[in-house]
C-alpha cells in the first residue's frame, strides 16, 4: 500500500535561484537568466490578476449592496410625504367616536367606511414598500425611533416605558422615516 501523505511542496523560491543569484553564477548561461526572469515576472503577473479579480469581486458586492439600498430607499422623501396623507386620515377617523358613527345615518356611516377602507390600502402599500409603523405604546423608549415631547410620572409602567403616542411614527426598512411623538414613563418621587 503507498503511502498517502505527501511532502509539503516546495515554493518556486526554493526551486528556482533568484534572477540576482542566476547572474553572478559563471556556469549558468543567458538561457536560464531568462527562464527565472520570466518566472518571476508570471509569478508578479499572477499575483497582480489575483489582487484586481479580489478588487472586481469586492466591487461587484458593494454595487450589489448599493444598488438594494438605493432601491429599498428610493422613495423615502415620497413616503415621507406621504405621512401627513395618513395622519389626516387618523385624525378624520378619530372625530368621530365609534357610539356616535353607529348613531349615524347611512351616508356618514358610508362616508367613515370609506376613510377606513383608503387608510387600510395606504397602509397596505406602505407594508408593499417596506415602510411600517414603529411601535410606540408599552414598548421600551429607542431614540432612533421615538422622541420623547414629555415624561409622565408613574407606577403603573417602568421608567423608560412609551405611555402615550401623540404622532404615529414610520420606518422604512431599518431607518427611521419620521419618528414617533411620545409621552414617556419617568419613577414618581
């Protein structure tokens, strides 16, 4: 049976003598000078178009990466602008209680099913684009994504806490696209 494991390969260093030390030997004629000089230039050659493919992959995945981003972010201004479209549509809803919407006549009732309807698919296209409510309420404060307008002196929640939103905040994918307007809970004492 042979024997499996093989010696560890030499380095062309090793094998062949420097171009410096092929020169000063007198028994070594022009011949082999040029065989270890363009040994080492293909070794340089070989070295350099391993370098640029490493430098063209790196570069491939970074426009690969910016050209996600550059769609996933596209339209953060437009979104953006867009949030006061959602804003009034909360706020149409909430001026109306639920008891006296029930209490109204067929056309109002329609009137708020409507509003409801254009908020849920404006909602709906948001989720599409990557854009999402941040939450608020019962979550630990994250400056990132909320602003603190006031603290509320409490026991019922841990310091830190969101006690009340006053404005829904949006993100789209992991960047804040408008933060949230939060009162926060603060240690009564």
């Amino acid at each position: 049976m042979a024997d499996d494991t093989k010696a560890p390969e030499q380095t062309e260093a090793t094998e062949q003598p420097a171009a410096e030390e092929v020169a000063e030997a007198p028994e070594i004629d022009a011949r082999d000078l040029e065989i270890v000089q363009l040994k080492e230039e293909a070794g340089a050659l070989k070295d350099r178009l391993l370098r640029t493919a490493a430098d063209m992959d790196n570069l491939r995945k970074r426009a690969e990466r910016e050209k996600a981003e550059a769609t996933l972010y596209a339209a953060t201004n437009f979104a953006r602008d867009l949030l006061s479209v959602a804003d009034n549509m909360s706020r149409a809803l909430a001026a109306m209680p639920a008891e006296a919407r029930e209490k109204a006549d067929e056309a109002t009732r329609n009137l708020f099913a409507g509003i409801e309807m254009t908020e849920r698919e404006l909602l709906k296209v948001f989720e599409r684009y990557n854009i999402r409510k941040v939450e608020t309420v019962g979550a630990k404060f994250d400056p990132n994504f909320h602003q603190a307008l006031f603290e509320m002196p409490t026991k019922d929640h841990p310091p830190g806490t969101v006690v009340q939103e006053m404005q829904s905040g949006f993100a789209i994918g992991d960047r804040c696209l408008r933060p949230a307007m939060v009162g926060v809970a603060k240690a009564e004492g």
